[in-house]
C-alpha cells in the first residue's frame, strides 16, 4: 500500500476521533470507529437488490470513487441507561444524541472534505440521517449497509448494526477518489439471536411490535412510531428516532 494511502487513512481516524473528543455537545461519546471499504467492491451493487433499486453506488455520490469510510459515533452509557428507563417514551437525553451526532457527523465530513481537498482528494457525504424515500421507505445511502461492507460490523435481529462497541451510536460514511488501505471483512457473528437463540431483548423491546424473531422488520409501523417521536421533539430539530430495540446487550459491544 503507497504511503500516501497509509497518511490518508490517519489523518481520516485522527481527524474523527479528535473532533469527537473536542465536540461541544450536551452529549458525551465513547471512542469512535472508523474502517474503509473499497469503492469497486461488489457488495455495493448488490445494495440494489437488497436495499432498494434507487440505492446509490459510491461512483454515483463521488464520480472516480475508489474509497468509502465508515464511522461509528457511539453514544455515552448513561445516553443508554437514559432510554432504558420508560418502555415506551422516548428519552430526552436520546432524543438530543440523535440530535446532536448527526449534526456532528455532518460537521466532521465537511472537515474531512476540505482537509482532504488541501491534498487534492475529492470526498463527498450523504447526511447522516434523511436520505431516503418514504414511499416505500427505502435508503438512496445505506450508512448502515456501508458499515457492514467495511467490516465495521454485522447486522443484528433489529436490524441495526452491532459493532464492537455495540450499536448505541449513530453511523456515518464519505467517499473519496483516493485509495486507502482496505483490511479484509470475515463475517463475524455478533447478534446472540442469530447465534445460538438466546437473546430476543430487541423484539421485546419494541414498543409497537414491529420486529420479529424471523428477522423481519414492519417498516411502516416503526416509520410511524418515529414521526410520533419527531412531532413531540419537534423543537429540537428533526427526531425522527425510537432507539428501544438498540437499548440491550448489544448496546455497548459485541455480546461474542
């Protein structure tokens, strides 16, 4: 791997884990993640399928993509023990994580994008929460489908991605015309449902019964359960978050 590829890479980890550490936020975080994939992998294509047929491809955020980042913002452990509390109602202290982390994750694209235009890299970012069609409800940008493909972790039963540092945080992704180093992903079962059936706290979880032990999700019904959430929040900003299924014992790390 070129040393250019390798001084890329740091300065892409140092520059998110330093402006996780300097955020001026109510919310506190826990150290992030952050692993690349490369552009050209064909799991990208099979998002298509999988996702929906509108999904992007990197090429189509960034054309002459050859490099996708993926990071992990995860959330304090009293944000968690905060939405533990009331099986139904949503916490403040959530509430505002979601809040905050997005806008800090927009911030720390932009600040990667200009760092890395002083190195003539181009980057570019979906939003980290957003870009999706409501009708169906369907992702343009999967930033939990890039997790995943990076090998920054596997899906759990919810559906959500559970990391090492578990999957209480919100996730975010750039793509850039430059190569980085790319470790090899072996998938690695993370989720004690799919593992050996002894966990289904997610499902239980659920406040409207939207998630099943057959792995499916009612995606209309979590949809609205969200926009109930948006409406009470809506002086924050756009709340559009539940976070009941991610409040278990993947909420921290990977329970193997």
């Amino acid at each position: 791997m070129p040393s250019n590829a390798l001084s890329l890479a740091q300065l892409i980890i140092d520059t998110v884990r330093r402006d996780v550490t300097e955020a001026e936020t109510v919310t506190a975080y826990r150290g992030p993640l952050v692993r690349f994939a490369d552009a050209s992998n064909p799991r990208f294509s099979e998002l298509q399928r999988l996702v929906g047929t509108d999904h992007m491809l990197p090429k189509d955020l960034l054309v002459g993509a050859e490099s996708v980042v993926s990071c992990l913002i995860p959330f304090e452990i009293g944000v968690v023990k905060a939405n533990i509390r009331d099986r139904r109602a949503v916490a403040d202290e959530w509430a505002l994580a979601y809040v905050e982390t997005n806008e800090l994750i927009g911030r720390i694209a932009d600040h990667l994008i200009a760092l890395l235009a002083d190195r003539g890299v181009r980057a570019a970012a979906e939003p980290a929460t957003g870009n999706f069609s409501s009708d169906p409800l369907t992702s343009r940008w999967s930033h939990k489908s890039v997790a995943v493909i990076a090998g920054l972790g596997s899906f759990g039963l919810h559906q959500m991605v559970i990391t090492d540092a578990g999957c209480a945080g919100r996730l975010g992704s750039l793509v850039l015309d430059a190569p980085l180093p790319v470790a090899p992903v072996h998938h690695r079962e993370r989720c004690l449902w799919f593992y050996d059936g002894s966990c289904r706290a997610c499902v239980e979880r659920c406040p409207t019964d939207a998630l099943s032990e057959d792995g499916a999700i009612d995606k209309e019904r979590c949809w609205e359960r969200c926009l109930e959430v948006a409406e009470a929040y809506k002086h924050l900003g756009t709340v559009e978050v539940c976070g009941k299924c991610v409040v278990g014992p993947c909420s921290f790390e990977s329970p193997l």
